[in-house]
C-alpha cells in the first residue's frame, strides 16, 4: 500500500487514501473499473499486476488502501460482506483442532460461524467475558490459536480493554482479533492497541448510506496479509467493482458522520435514563456503564449504537418497535437514517439457547444523522 498519507490527520487519509486521481482523465473520483479481466503484455506481462479481478480490482485495490491507512495496518481486504472476511480469515488461521476464544456477547452472525459452520471443520470455541481479562486468560488452552473480540459489543455495548486482551493472547501465542464495526477506525484503532487482526462489516458505519454489502479485514503483520490475500484469491468471496466504490465514497464521509451520530446517541442515552419506562440503557458513554472509563481510554467518542431494557418484558418491546415514526424498524445499523429492532427476534435469534442469548425485554437502536429533537420526540411518544 502507499503511505503517501500516513503523516496526515484521520478525516484526511478518509479522503485521500486510495483515492488518486485517474491518470488518463484527471478524474478525482477512482473510476468502477467494471471488468473481469484484463489485457496483458505478453504471456506473464501484467499492468499494474492486473489479469482478473477476482484477485485484483483497481476499484477494490483504492478500497484496500483506503482501509489500511485508517486502521494503521499495513494490509487491507476487501470482501463481499463481513461473514466473508471472517470467514477468510478464520479458514487462514486455523486449522482442525485449534480452539478460539470469543465474547460472551457477540453478532449472532459471528456465533452462527463458530457454532454451526466452523465446529463442523474441527475447530473448538470457548466463550468468556472478555471485559475480563481473567475470563478470558481462563478460557485460554493449549490449542488456543485466536481470542476474538466485539467492542463495543453486539447487542449488550459491553466494552473490551483490546491492550489488557492483547497482552493475554501474546503470552498465549494467540492471534487477537477485534471486530471494529460498532466503533469505525475514527472512534477507535485496535492495531495501535496490539490486536493482531481488525474486522469489519463495511455495510455499517464504513458505507453509512444502507446501499452496500461489504466486510474487511485489516492487519499490521505483511506475513499475515500475504496469507490473507492468498486465501481472499482462493476462496473468491471479493468485494465487487462497484460495492467497493460505494464503500470509498461513504468512508469520505465517515468523521463527520461518526460525530453526529455519537452527539445524538448521548442525548438519546440521557433522555431514556430518565424515562420510567426504562429499567436499564446500555450505552458506553454513560458515565455508570461499567466500561465507561475503558471506552474513554481508548475510543474518540462513544458511537452511534444504544441497546436498552423495558420494564414491560418481550412484548412491550416488540410493540415499542412497532411505534416509531422516524425510527425504521430493521435489522443492520450505521446507516444515516436511525433504526430500531428487537435482537431476540431479529439479528440475534441464532443465539437463542446459548451463552450468547440476549434478554427478550432488549431493543436495540442504531442512531443516525436526523435532527435529534425528532429523534428524542418519536421515542418519547413510542415509549407512551
């Protein structure tokens, strides 16, 4: 990758990383280089190292470059969705036998991987607090190869200290990877903190518009990045021309975004702290949160992303997120619109029965860019 822009400040690099003017046109804009394959010079005579996009696009290739520089790492991937790079990533680390670490709170697309697609392969999973360093120092083996990491975490905002898990999974020889999607490398930048590999789902806050299906991955290990590319190229599940171009062009944005959507999700926290309907909000940037002082330490600012507790059990909660007016009842989130969605039903249902069950009585909200007034007014009136 170039480091023409690594000196530069993060709403720069979102800019100008990857993004260099077309040389033909002077274009400012990387074009969508809609192709698949690629005239050469002679038998082995590649330009620019392009002979089929599967495993190189100039589109993607602007995207990967991109991503690395904002994550501080020295390679970056782009796939065709978040479950892909895991996927990539996983099948490039392990192999039958090994064992892997993950939160106690997590995607339940993320536990669906491990527990009914990976533990098919032979590799076996543990699940521990990782807000607790011992918990996770605990659950550690002998066959341990990586420690995975949400934080924030999906659905329940619990908060990982990722350089007090870093240190636990060097002495355990173990890879820690950090899925960065609620935070966006603006909040936070777990490579500079000692994880070993960043993942993301670029349909989130990286693309922020809800047009676009994508997932990265992000590593400050070259070695790691050629077997991740490798793998990428091997199994094919790419980022496309135009998906990636979608993703370059919502990151552009990405900063002024980031600070928007945590400036509203603040005052949502506060105004439903205070609602007597309420029983508990799960929002880092509450100064009760039992991570607050960690997401301090090591995010910019506190996110876009609030789960919260009714007092009237499941069905209240399901019936609150049918109320809303401005917020869009649907699954995903980091878009600029705000949604709303019972995770018990909807994106965590794969984890019904296991450690990872959400309570029935949780909704969670993706907070976007609207006015918050109106923001603060439709949930006030759903709540009654």
């Amino acid at each position: 990758m170039s480091h023409e822009h690594l000196d530069k400040s993060f709403e720069t690099i979102a800019i100008h990383a990857g993004n260099t003017a077309d040389p033909l046109t002077g274009a400012v804009v990387p074009p969508i280089y809609q192709v698949s394959t690629y005239k050469q010079d002679g038998v082995g005579g590649l330009r620019g190292g392009y002979e089929y996009s599967r495993s190189a696009n100039p589109t993607r290739t602007a995207l990967e470059e991109n991503l690395a520089a904002l994550e501080g790492g020295v390679r970056g991937l782009a796939f065709a969705s978040g479950l892909a790079a895991e996927d990539c990533l996983l099948r490039t680390l392990l192999v039958p036998g090994d064992h892997v670490v993950i939160p106690n709170d997590a995607y339940g697309g993320t536990f669906r991987l491990f527990a009914k697609v990976v533990s098919r392969w032979g590799v076996e999973w543990s699940v521990a607090d990782t807000s607790d360093p011992a918990s996770v120092r605990a659950a550690v083996t002998d066959r341990t190869k990586a420690i995975w990491v949400e934080t924030p975490s999906n659905p329940l905002l619990g908060i990982t200290d990722i350089a007090a898990i870093a240190a636990v999974a060097k002495d355990a020889g173990a890879k820690l990877v950090v899925d960065n999607t609620f935070a966006s490398p603006y909040l936070q930048q777990p490579l500079a903190l000692g994880a070993d590999v960043v993942v993301h789902s670029l349909t989130k806050y990286m693309g922020g518009h809800s047009d676009v299906v994508g997932g990265a991955l992000v590593t400050n290990s070259a070695e790691l990045g050629e077997e991740l590319a490798y793998h990428q190229n091997a199994m094919g599940a790419v980022a496309g021309p135009f998906d990636s171009w979608l993703v370059l062009r919502g990151i552009k944005t990405l900063p002024v975004r980031m600070d928007r959507h945590s400036e509203n999700a603040g005052k949502i926290a506060e105004m439903l702290t205070r609602h007597p309907k309420v029983s508990h909000v799960l929002y880092p940037g509450l100064p009760d949160h039992p991570g607050h002082e960690v997401a301090a330490k090591q995010m910019r600012a506190f996110g876009g992303m609030i789960s919260f507790r009714v007092t009237g059990g499941e069905q209240e909660a399901v019936d609150l997120c049918a109320r809303t007016k401005v917020f869009t009842l649907g699954e995903s989130l980091g878009g600029v619109e705000s949604l709303i969605e019972h995770p018990g039903r909807m994106t965590h249902a794969s984890v019904a029965g296991s450690a990872l069950e959400v309570p029935g009585d949780l909704v969670r909200l993706s907070v976007g860019i609207e006015n918050v007034d109106d923001l603060l007014a439709d949930l006030q009136q759903a709540l009654g």
